[in-house]
C-alpha cells in the first residue's frame, strides 16, 4: 500500500479572531499547489483515494490535481495520528491514498510509520511524503518539494 502525505501550500497568516478552517492560499500557494498536482497526477495511480481534511487550504491544494476527493473531519488541523492511519486504512487499505493536511500532524505520521515512534519531523508546505508498505517494511519511495519543480 502506498501512503502518500501532501501538507498543504502556502496560506494566508492566522490573525487573532479568524477562523482557522477558513485561511486560503496564497497566490503563491496557489502555485505550489499546481505544480505539486501536476508532478502527482504523473504518478498516481487512478484508484488512489484523495482524503482531505475540511480546511480551505486543503481543499484549494487538493483540487488543483481535478480528482474526485474526500472530505474527511478526522484530519482537521492538530489530528491525532492513529485517526489519520484509520482514515487512510494504513497498512492494509487495498488502494493507496492521498492524505491533504497539516503540520504536525504530517510529520509526526510519517516518523510513526516510517520511525516506529512520533517525533517531530518537519514536512514543508505544499511537499509530497510517499511512504510505501513492502514485504520487507515501509520505504520512503519519494519526498518532494513545489519549489523542487
């Protein structure tokens, strides 16, 4: 199985009062957001579920890749890590899976799966961590960067 983990591009700052879920892009995550989905639809194979947390910046980075996609509560900003493996099926969901988030949620979901342990790695906004379940343990097939592209 195949996980792969996509934070979001760049957003608009939090201001004191504003609603979090509600922070959009910026113009150049916008574009982060395009090349990134460019570079994915490339790769991925067209059963792979696109799972997304309810956020704006989430759903504008997810739909520049102009696939079906899933909104899913459990990967809100701050989600625990075992509700994100639930939600993709990690390790034995049939399909692979694109899970659109947010640090450190990410991070810490790729050091457990990847570590064995939580720890605070860092993945940086509108970035590709793809994990992949092998008979001899989990790779890191690919990390990839927009500003890479």
């Amino acid at each position: 199985m195949d996980l792969i983990l996509w934070r979001h591009a760049e957003a608009k700052p939090a201001r004191p009062g504003d609603d979090d879920l509600a922070r959009e892009l910026t113009a150049k995550g916008e574009r982060q957001a395009r090349r990134m989905a460019e570079w994915l639809n490339q790769r991925l194979a067209e059963r792979t579920r696109i799972l997304v947390s309810p956020a704006v910046r989430t759903q504008q980075t997810a739909q520049a890749l102009g696939r079906p996609l899933r909104t899913v509560q459990a990967l809100a900003p701050d989600a625990e890590v075992a509700a994100v493996l639930e939600a993709a099926r990690w390790p034995d969901g049939p399909d692979p899976v694109l899970i659109v988030g947010h640090q450190p949620t990410l991070g810490l979901v790729a050091s457990t799966v990847l570590a064995g342990q939580a720890l605070p790695w860092s993945v940086k906004k509108g970035a590709v961590w793809w994990l992949r379940q092998r008979d001899e343990g989990v790779v890191l097939h690919a990390v990839q960067g927009p500003d890479g592209l």
